[in-house]
C-alpha cells in the first residue's frame, strides 16, 4: 500500500481523472513523513479525541473531507461546477500537509501559517506536475483554511470555495466530534502499509 491509498476513499470523489493523480502523486512525494502519524492539535487543546492520536492527522483529514461531500449537497454549494467542486475536494485533502513543515522532521514552530505553506507548497508541486500554474482558487482555498484565525486578514475565506472549504475543516476540528469508523479504517490501512513494509 502507498501512502495516498490513506485518501484512497476521498481521491475517488474527485471527478477530474489528473487532479486525482495529482493529488497522488503530491501525497506520496511532496509530503513529510510525520504527517501519516501526526495528530491533528499541535498545541493538544483543540480537535476531537480520536484526532489527538497517532495517525491523527490523516483521521481530521478524512473527516473534513466526509463533511465537504455532505455540505456540497446542500443548496447553498450544490450550484457549484465539478471543477469547483474539485478544488475544494483537493484543497482538503491537501490543507495541513505542511501543518508541521516541508521536510520529514516534525516542525511545530511552522503551524502558524502552515496554510500559505501548503498553499505555496502545492502550487509549486502543482507547477511541477502539470508544466503551467496553479489554479488561484486552489491556492487560496488552502491559505484561507483557518478562516478567522489566518494570521494575515489578506488570507481570510473570500470565495464560495474558500468558504466551503473552512466550515467542513471547522466542523471536523470540534472537539465533541467522533467518527469512530475512521478510527478502525486507519488502523487497517496502517497494517497494510507494515505488510506491504514487511515483504
């Protein structure tokens, strides 16, 4: 198993066939290792229990993911194109991959603006991958995930993508929030990936 097969489930829901792959790629190269096992609070006072964890991280991650899917049925986003719909859907799944910095070692000292990080991180990746720039949606959909506690007002949610995109990582990040199924699926997933290891 690769890493990316951790979001093998919510990749899926991206309707463009290269954004997926993209996204694939970028987990599986341009993510460091301490996100796979990280939990999700750096500071341990905000998420859910079941994020605080090892594999913590990657349990938010889906979660806010699961919770985007419900809100685009909603009239509200319901309108939006597929494309901007996928934006949102890679945002997420993309928004904390540098929540602890770019390199394998954990760095808790890059939380603060870990959002324009995984932003710039991604657009860089983005440029690479597909040889012309990242989309200024995707860009700001990840900067602008911490909504009001972006620590520049210029990074604060503007558009419907942006908006989207905070409320279903604010919802996920409540700490009385359980999804105790993501719990059980990571730990299989975690056994595949040391099999896979082991061979």
């Amino acid at each position: 198993m690769q890493n990316y097969e951790f979001f093998k489930r919510e990749i899926a829901n991206i309707a463009n066939e290269q954004k997926r792959h993209f996204v694939e790629w970028y987990l599986q190269t341009k993510v460091g290792a301490w996100f796979w096992e990280s939990g999700a609070s750096a500071s341990g006072k905000f998420h859910p229990a079941f994020t605080k964890g090892k594999g913590g991280l990657v349990k938010h991650t889906r979660a806010a993911c699961m919770i985007l899917e419900e809100l685009l049925r909603l009239n509200t986003y319901a309108y939006m194109s597929e494309e901007y719909k996928d934006y949102a859907r890679v945002a997420l799944i993309l928004h904390d991959t540098c929540k602890y910095g770019t390199s394998d070692t954990e760095n808790h000292d890059c939380y603060r603006d870990h959002g324009r990080l995984a932003a710039d991180n991604v657009a860089e990746a983005w440029e690479e991958y597909f040889n012309f720039p990242c989309s200024e949606f995707l860009h700001h959909a990840i900067t602008s995930h911490m909504g009001q506690w972006v620590e520049d007002k210029e990074d604060k949610p503007f558009t419907t993508i942006d908006r989207v995109v905070h409320l279903a990582d604010y919802i996920a990040s409540r700490s009385f929030f359980d999804i105790p199924t993501l719990s059980a699926e990571y730990e299989a997933d975690k056994g595949n990936t040391l099999d896979l290891l082991v061979e």
